[in-house]
C-alpha cells in the first residue's frame, strides 16, 4: 500500500482579502485549515507550507510547519519544494498537495487519483476543464529533484508548469460534483459565495 504524505499549502499573503492569514478564515463555522485538514484522512505525515515564517495554530505545532527554501522561487511551488526536503529523510511513496484556502477539497480525491497515476507521475484536480494545480497528488520519486533545481534557479516557475512538464493527468470532477469542489479563496466575493455554500 502507498504511503502518502500531504502539505497543505498555506504560505500566501491573502493580500487580496485585505492581507489576512487564509488559514485562520472561518467557513461554515471551521477555519478553512480545519476543513481541510479532514479531507486527508490517511495521509502521514500532513505538514503545513507556511512561507517565510511560521504561525501560531494548535492544531499544527511548529515541527509539522515547514518555511519556503531560501531561494528565488516563492508561492506554492516553494512549499511543495519545501515539503519534499523535509520528508526526504524517510519518502513517502506520493506527495498530496492541497491549497489551504479550497473548503470543499474532496475527500475521495486520492483515491479516485490512485488509478490514472498508473500512466502518469501527477494527477491534478480539475472541474469543467479548469485545473488546479496546487490541489494535486504526485509520485514523489518525480519530484524528488526540485529543491535542488530550485538552488539552481533550474526549476519550473509555478505548480502549474511543472505539473504540464511531468504529463500530469488531469482528474475533472464536472461529471461527479454539481458545483466545483476545488473553489477558493483569494477575494471578499470568492468568500462571501464560498460561506453561502457552506450554509446551504
């Protein structure tokens, strides 16, 4: 069975919502790190990108947080690379990344995923054809590189290069999902609909 290990990508700025800590944003009654986090039920560890400083939250002590390499490179590409050196000790077999700010990431997205990484590296979320590639699940052996790509300034400049670098396959739930399940958050309008949701 594989091991997989999750980071949860929380080092933006939020700087369209007025420079708030996404994570700490209440939806539905839960912090958005919160509903997240119960989406990745079976991953281990679940650390948490947190940019270029730490935050204070129970839920994640200091050691589960991991800080962007200093390198050039930044947003979530940086964490995703950061994640990868931390657990390059004792590698996981697959890498989910997820974006701290997407409250109804689906919980059966790994194991709906599983399947297409047998003629893939990477599978990245997708609903009506748009993708979302910080809501991905990599192979991390495919990834093992970029923290040194990334101090070599040799790497993709976003998650979404990479993944169209590796031939990730998209996992489009239009068919499954009435309403898009990977929406998130990055201004007043996307959380005032995001909430309506929720209490509906």
């Amino acid at each position: 069975m594989d091991k997989i290990a999750a980071v949860i990508l929380a080092g933006g700025r939020g700087e369209r919502l007025g420079g708030v800590n996404k994570a700490l944003i209440e939806i539905g009654g839960k912090r958005l790190l919160d509903r997240v986090r119960e989406a990745l039920a079976g991953c281990e560890p679940i650390l948490l990108s947190v940019g270029g400083a730490a935050f204070g939250v129970a839920a994640f002590p200091l050691e589960e947080q991991v800080l962007d390499l200093a390198t050039g490179y930044g947003g979530p590409l940086a964490g995703v690379a950061a994640a990868l050196e931390r657990l390059a000790d004792d590698p996981p077999d697959l890498l989910l990344s997820v974006a701290v700010d997407t409250p109804f990431f689906p919980a059966d997205f790994v194991a709906r995923a599983l399947p297409l990484l047998d003629t893939a590296p990477a599978v990245v979320a997708a609903y009506a054809g748009q993708t979302y590639p910080t809501n991905a699940l990599w192979r991390f052996a495919a990834l093992s590189a970029l923290p040194a790509q990334l101090r070599a300034g040799a790497a993709p400049h976003s998650l979404k290069r990479l993944a169209a670098a590796l031939g990730a396959a998209p996992l489009d739930y239009a068919g499954s999902a009435g309403e898009d399940p990977f929406a998130n958050v990055n201004t007043p309008a996307d959380l005032a609909a995001l909430r309506r949701r929720a209490q509906a």
